[in-house]
C-alpha cells in the first residue's frame, strides 16, 4: 500500500515537473502575443522585440517572461524615431497567471529593465514624442473585446544601465540623465503604500545654449509615499547629494488630470561651508573632508504652485555664505573673505518671470580680491543682464589656493573693473546699440600653459578698453615660442560672439620681429583605432598637428614683420594685408624678401574642408637661383635641373592645390604654371647626374661653356606632371632646343635637338674636309637628337650622333671621289689636245718624250699604221709582246690622270 501511496506521489510530481518543463514551449508565443497585440492596440507607436522567453524555474514560484531587444518606434508626426529601446525587459507573474483565460488580466509582480534608452523629443510646434496614446475618440476595440490586459500587482522593479534624453526644443531646455541606477520595492498593488526607493546618476543640464549641469552625480535614497487613490506622492524620509552637497527634501507632488501640483522644500543639512565646495564638480574640488574650514554656507529652496501648459511652480532659492574661508591642506595659500548672496525667484508662476539677484559674490587670496554683482531678469523670456566686475588678481595665486585641473598654469595680473548691461532680444536682432558695455582690463606678465598648445603663451601687457558698441585693444604684446607679436585694433561684436555665436568682427595691425608659424601648430587626435587594418592590428589614434584658420574670427589684419619662419623657409621685411574670414585667409600686397631676391605674392589658404586648400599668384625678382631650388620642395620637383645654375633670375608663378596638415603643398595635386627669366652665365655641371650624362654622349660640347644668355623658359605643371615649353640655349654656334615632361618624382622625358657644324664631329670628318679642299664644306651641319629619359639622378641618355657621323663621312668620301675624277677627266683632256694639236710653247724634252709615249701608246691602242715618219728602234721581242708593254703603259697613264692605281 505504501509502495502505491510513494508510486502515485512521484508520479504527480513527475506530471508536475513535466508541466513546468513543458509549459514555456506552449505559452510563450501566447505571452510575446498578448504583450505586442496589448501596446499596439492601445498606443501610436509600434513594439517589437527579437525574442520572448519564459521560464518557470528562474524565479520559483513565480515565472519570468524575458523580453529581448526591444525597441518601441514612434509614428508621426516622429516617423521612425526610437522612443525607447532596451537589451533585455523582464517580467515576474505568478505561475497561475499563466493559466487565466483570454478576459482575465495577467498580474504582473517584478519589473527589470537592463540597457535601456529613452528618447524624449519635443518640437518646435509642442508635439511631444511621447504622447502615444490612442485618442479617446478613436477605437482601440480589438484589445478592450479580448480582455487581454496586465494588472499591476509590483513588489520590486529595478532600472539599470539606462539614458534618459529629454529635448525640448521648443523652449531650448535638454535634460540628460546617463549611466541611471535605479531600484524600488514596495507593495503598489495597496492603494496606499510606501515605496523604499535609490537612485544615482549623471546629469546634464542645458538651457539657451547654457550648460548648467554638465554630467554631476547625484544620488538620492528615499522613502516616499504613494496614495493611487489621490495620485499623491509623498517624500517621507530621504537624502539627496548633488556632487558631495546633501540635501535633504520635503512635500508632495500630486498629478491631476490636466495639471500636477507642487509643494517641496529643500535645503543642506548642515551649514559648514564644505557644502559650498561640494557643490562643484568632485573632478575640480577634488577630496574635501580634510579642507580647514570657517564660516557658513547655506542653500535652501522652495517650490510651491501648479504645473500645466502656462504654468511653472513659484520656487524661491537662496545661496549664502558670510565672511567664510578655506584652505586646502596641501595647498600654501587659503581663500578668505567670501562672500555670497544669491537669490533665484519666480513669485508667479510664469516662466519668463524668473530673476536672478547676484547682490554679493566676493573672496580673497592674500591681498587680492575680487568682487562681482549682477541682476538678471526675464531669465526664461526676454533676458536682461545688468553686471558689474571688479578685481585686481595674481592669476599664480589661482593655483596656489584652489586645485585646479593640473593642465591649466596661468600666470599674470589681471585689473578688471567692467559694467554691463544688455538684453538678449537686442542680441539676437543685433541691435548691438542697444547694449551698454563700459570699463577696463589689463592684464601684464600673463603666461598660459596647456597640453592644447604647443609652447607657453606670454603676455607682457594686454589692454582694452570697452565701449558701448566696440572692444578697443590698446594693446597687446607677448611671445610664444620663437614669436613675438605686438597688435592693436577694434573687436567690434563681442557680445554677439560670446551669445549668438557670431564671428569676432575687427580690424587689426600686426607687427612681429619674428614669426614662426610652427609655433601655433595644435595637436588633433583622431577619436578611433586607424582604419585599413585588421583587428589585430588596430592601433590607437596617433596624435596628428594641423594648423586651422579660427572660424570664428572675421579680421581684417595689416602685418608686417622682419622674419617669418615657414617650414624650412626664412622670409624677411614682410608686409601686406590679411583677410580672415569664414576660415580662409586672402592675402593681398604681399612682398618679402628671400634668397637675396624680391617677392610679390597675392592668393588664398582654406582650411574650411577636411583638406587645405591654397590659390596664390607670385612674381619674384633677382632670385638667387641656386638657394632658391633647393629651399623650396615645390621648385625642387618642377625644375630639378635648375639647382645646378649659378645667378638669378626673375619669375612669375600661378599654382594652386591641396596643403598638408601644416600648411605646406601636396605636390602631387598642384597646377599652374611658371615663366622664368634666367640671368646666369655659370653652370654647375658636375652635380646635374643628366649633364655629365649628356656630356658623354656629346664629347664636342663643354657644358661649363654653355651660353645662357636671354634664357627664357615657361612651365605648366597638374597632376604632378610638368610640361617643359621648347627653349633655347647656345653652346658655340650650336643652337640647342629642349623640351620635354618630367613627373614630380623626376621621372624625365626630354628631347635635345641641335645642328651640329662638320667641324665638331671629329679629326676623321676634319680631314676629309681638308682633302677635299672646298671652302663652302666649312659650314656643313647635321641635325642631332639627343633623347633623355630615367630619372634625373639615374639618367639614360641616348643620341643619334653616331649614325649622324658615319652618314657624313660617306657623303664626304662619294664627294672627294667624284671630285678626283672629274679631276683625272680634265688632264686626260688637257693632254689629248697637246696631243693632237696642242701648244707650240711647250718645253722641248718632257713635252717631246710625254707626246712620244701618248703617239706610241695611241698607236697600239688604236692599231694605226706601222709606217711612221720616226725611227723606230729595232727590238729582239716579239711583236706581241712589244704591244702588251704599249697597253700596259697607256693604262698606267690613263690610271694616273684618273687618280687610280694599276693592279
């Protein structure tokens, strides 16, 4: 029996454990169902989440419904905007609540919400972002005839790892609460019941373009209680910090239908002056629980009244503090003398009624003080500001006192003493006549360090003097770096650019004794890992320097100064105008000098786009050609082979194109052009690779002896290719024409052609010339090209001078040929005709014994008669062979007359 009573146990709690397991696989889809059909119905927004989990073991006895990734989307009039998303929202529900039918509601008992992110908007036309509930008027039937619905029974709820954004652009208010905890236990299924509540944050404050919070802490542990039946919400028992200020509150809100209602009281719990420094952000007033402290330091508040859409509660806020002091432990000095009045109040209710009284605000450090007050009102409407500023400071005593942030090193006596009284609408029309500004600073021995600047900032005096509609610097003057400045002028916007974000307007003049513009490079650090790496190789942003032109400064500036420093360059006696303007700088009537030579420049730099961008027009005089290629990159890449001259010369150049981060060309994204005027008569051939190359090839022409005289050369340059205009120059009487491209990493492409006199072509041609004996041979030229190509310090030369030589030579020798026969020709005449009835007055002998020898061989050659009126000797040989030796002989002659020798 007991054997059956043990088996029908186990097999209920296997049916059991079966239920659990089995359960979620059947009833999670109804869940995720009831939960997207129930907020679509009845909201103007859209819920969605990837995955819905349910599990019955996790929180036994009750289950947990497991929401992920869930993402609620506006509709119009914010179409697509996320009103809230979150990683992951958990409910917790009795394991019954599971079973209820389509009509009843489902309890819901615990509330967890990790990762969320609340996007609150309101226009500029008062729509609000999270008014998205159905209107009445409108049927919201399908979930009101399901009964499906939750009923909430919470015990606990917790909020973790969330950002609350509330924009409210109609009024310019933004509210940022990030990195929120927050925790609440309590019964609120009781129509009265307290809830045990904690929270902290950061928090954010913004109104107008004014930051008042900017990420403080605040925490607050409270006990407050909660009447559903009034919609009343009470602070029983609580303490509130703000940075390290504790406060402790009092009252109730209550939330009507169509307005809520208002009545709190706040104030410090103690009045030790420490409250006061715990007001300020921990990171800037650093530990303050062993700060000596005297007198007191009081705040309290009162916000009383009704909240609809016309009104705000009445609150009065009082800040005092009475001939207080401080001193940090490590610190040598100590602030004393302080002094504090403030009042912040609205006595009806409308927001732009809102004023603040600054009737005492006062401290000093030593023998230093400093002493403000100030009355703003309409401080939600129509602002109007009436202050005045009065103090005299050692700006080193700052540090000595107070623990500021250890990059801020400020040095220097400041002498203030400043009224002013404006209102915001005459800013905001900019109707700066309407504005009162009047007084004095000076400041003298002022130095500045930061990280943010590459060298110290030192101001030996600075002076201006304020007026109603205009700033007059007075002076300014002072050194960073290698620099030294002096300027004067006019800031004729100041308060539109401190409140509208206006452009500093002025006019100013510039004087330097040096300036290098190195000195005012700051240092940019990209905000992620480089890119075109894999992960591995990530790595972290390097610090990069750029220089940019301030965009909010529109000047007008006439500079002048005896050296400036850019890049590798020294210019002296500068002077011209500079316009900035929109983060381009025009520069007009600019001149220096440089190289021993004049410069007259005219353009504009940009930095307005991510890269710099410069047009400038220059025209030089009496540059040193030699220094000048060789300091400037530009010159060096357009004209290499210009470094080896030894002179000056005159240039106009137009370029344009991109800078690098310190303002210097981007080679390969210039255009423009060059002419030049080259006046030089020396030529330094043994360090141009190229001429000692050519001159190789070319052994007739010395390049020392080059004449350059009335060279003129003009160059176009884009896309880091430069093309080279045919020019001229003369070595001798040889007239040399080159041309060609080269690229900007002196890949050359060049032609060299001339006409080469005969004489030059060597001792060969020369002889030739003189054989033949002809004057007019004298001024035979042939043409020659020279081809040079590689690079200019590896050159490959080629020239057709060879082929050229050997076509002469053989021209020279067909003429010398031609020129001996023709020769041989006219004495064979000459002598035929003595013969056959030449001149009388020959000479007996030779002319008898030559006539002799022509008859004889005439005779054998022509087979004429054997009678003849001369003797002939008798000879022994045969006649056969007496007449071989006749044709041998008269070959022999007729050889010689015709320049050619017998075989």
């Amino acid at each position: 029996m007991k054997k059956k009573i043990f088996w029908g146990l186990g097999v209920i709690v296997l049916l059991i454990v079966a239920v659990l397991v089995a359960a979620p696989f059947f009833l999670e889809s109804k869940i995720g169902d009831i939960i997207k059909n129930n907020v679509n119905n009845n909201v103007n927004a859209t819920l969605d989440f990837s995955k819905a989990d349910l599990s019955l073991f996790s929180n036994f006895p009750n289950a947990e419904v497991s929401l992920e990734d869930v993402v609620l989307l506006n509709k119009a009039p914010f179409e697509g905007d996320t009103l809230f998303a979150s990683k992951k929202v958990a409910l917790a529900m009795g394991i019954g609540e599971l079973f209820k039918g389509q009509d009843e509601p489902i309890g819901i008992k615990s509330l967890t919400v990790d990762g969320a992110s609340v996007n609150v908007t309101i226009d500029k036309e008062e729509n609000a972002s999270f008014d998205i509930a159905v209107p009445s008027d409108e049927p919201s039937a399908p979930a009101d005839a399901s009964g499906d619905g939750f009923n909430l029974d919470l015990q606990s709820y917790s909020i973790t790892n969330t950002n609350i954004v509330y924009d409210d652009q109609s009024t310019g208010m933004r509210l940022v609460i990030s990195d929120m905890q927050h925790s609440g236990k309590g019964d609120l299924s009781a129509e009265k019941s307290e809830l045990d509540t904690f929270t902290e944050a950061l928090v954010s404050f913004e109104m107008d373009s004014t930051n008042y919070l900017n990420k403080n802490k605040i925490e607050l542990d409270a006990v407050i209680g909660i009447d559903l039946k009034e919609n009343k919400y009470t602070f029983l028992k609580n303490e509130a910090l703000i940075n390290q200020l504790a406060l402790v509150f009092d009252g109730f809100i209550k939330i009507n239908e169509n307005s809520q209602e208002i009545d709190i009281t706040f104030k410090t719990p103690s009045s030790d002056f420490k409250n006061f420094l715990a007001v300020i952000p921990e990171e800037y007033s650093k530990n303050i629980e062993d700060v000596k402290t005297t007198g007191n330091f009081m705040l309290e508040g009162k916000f009383n009244g009704v909240v609809d859409e016309e009104h705000i509660p009445k609150f009065n806020i009082k800040i005092y503090s009475d001939n207080a002091s401080f001193k940090y432990p490590d610190l040598p000095k100590g602030v004393r003398n302080v002094f504090i009045d403030t009042k912040i109040n609205n006595t009806t209710g409308i927001a732009e009624d809102t004023y603040v009284d600054i009737d005492k605000l006062s401290f000093m450090i030593d023998e230093d003080k400093f002493d403000m007050t100030a009355h703003i009102k309409e401080l939600m409407g129509n602002t109007k500001v009436d202050a005045h500023i009065d103090g005299k400071m050692n700006l080193a005593n700052l540090k000595k006192a107070y623990p500021v942030p250890a990059d801020l090193d400020l040095k220097g006596l400041l002498d203030v003493d400043v009224k002013t009284a404006f209102d915001m609408a005459s800013i905001e029309k900019e109707q700066y006549e309407k504005t009162t500004t009047d007084g004095k600073v000076s400041l003298s021995d002022f130095e500045y360090n930061s990280d943010e600047i590459p060298n110290p900032v030192k101001l030996k005096s600075t002076k201006l003097t304020f007026n109603p509609s205009t700033v007059t610097l007075n002076e300014l003057s002072g050194t960073t770096g290698k620099t030294d400045f002096n300027a004067k002028g006019t800031i004729k916007n100041l308060l539109g650019f401190m409140f509208n974000d206006e452009k500093v307007e002025g006019d100013f003049d510039l004087s330097s004794n040096t300036f290098a513009l190195s000195d005012f490079m700051v240092e940019e650090t990209p905000a992620g890992p480089s890119e075109g790496k894999t992960e591995g190789e990530k790595t972290e942003g390097v610090a990069e320097e750029k220089i940019k032109i301030p965009s909010f400064l529109d000047a007008n500036i006439n500079a002048s100064a005896n050296t400036v420093l850019y890049d590798n360059l020294t210019l002296k006696d500068v002077k011209g105008n500079l316009k900035i303007k929109d983060e381009k700088a025009t520069l007009t009537n600019m001149t220096s000098s440089i190289f021993n030579g004049k410069m007259a420049f005219n353009g504009e730099v940009s930095t307005k786009e991510e890269t710099p961008t410069f047009a400038m027009n220059l025209d030089m005089k009496q540059l040193g050609i030699s220094e000048t290629f060789k300091s400037l990159d530009l010159l060096k890449a357009v004209a290499p082979i210009a470094q080896i001259l030894k002179g000056t010369m005159d240039t106009d150049i137009k370029l344009s194109g991109s800078l690098t981060d310190d303002l210097v060309p981007d080679l390969l994204t210039l255009t423009g052009d060059i002419f030049a005027d080259i006046m030089t008569k020396e030529v330094d051939a043994e360090s141009a690779p190229m001429l000692t190359s050519l001159n190789s090839k070319l052994n007739f022409i010395d390049m020392k002896q080059l004449n350059l005289d009335d060279l003129k050369t003009k160059l176009t340059f884009e896309n880091g290719v430069v093309n080279v205009k045919p020019f001229t120059v003369k070595y001798k009487d040889i007239a040399i024409d080159v041309g060609g491209t080269h690229t900007f990493n002196k890949e050359m492409k060049y032609t060299a052609t001339m006409e080469v006199p005969a004489k030059y072509l060597g001792s060969d041609v020369s002889k030739l010339i003189a054989q033949i004996g002809e004057n007019d041979l004298e001024d035979l030229k042939i043409p020659v090209v020279a081809n040079i190509g590689g690079s200019y310090d590896n050159p490959k030369v080629s020239t057709d001078l060879g082929s050229g030589v050997k076509t002469l030579t053989s021209q020279l020798v067909e003429i010398q040929k031609q020129k001996l026969i023709n020769k041989g020709k006219d004495k064979a005449k000459d002598l035929l005709g003595d013969v056959l009835g030449g001149s009388k007055s020959e000479t007996e002998g030779e002319t008898k014994s030559t006539k002799d020898d022509v008859k004889e061989v005439l005779g054998g050659l022509l087979g004429g008669s054997k009678k003849d009126t001369t003797t002939v000797k008798t000879d022994t040989a045969a006649p056969e062979k007496k007449e071989d030796v006749v044709k041998e002989k008269a070959k022999n002659i007729l050889g010689g007359l015709l320049g050619k020798k017998s075989n």
